[in-house]
C-alpha cells in the first residue's frame, strides 16, 4: 500500500511539473510579444 502511494504521489508530482513547463512556456511567449511591442512603440 504504502509503494502504490508513493507511486500516486511521483505521478501527481510529475504531471504537476509538466503542466507548469507548458504554463511557463506560454508565459515566456506572452512576454515576447510584450517586448516586441514595446520595441515598436519605441521606434516610433
């Protein structure tokens, strides 16, 4: 019981990780755009 435990915490754990690159990965392109847009402002 305890080994299934554990195995259900590594997976929850592991999935939690991954959803917060794919968070992280939109995040950084948000960004992105962000600075591009203030590039453009200030060539203006």
């Amino acid at each position: 019981m305890k080994r299934f435990a554990a195995m259900l915490l590594l997976a929850t754990l592991s999935l939690a990780l991954l959803s917060a690159c794919n968070t992280m990965e939109g995040l950084g392109k948000d960004v992105k755009k962000l600075g591009q847009k203030v590039e453009d402002k200030a060539s203006d």
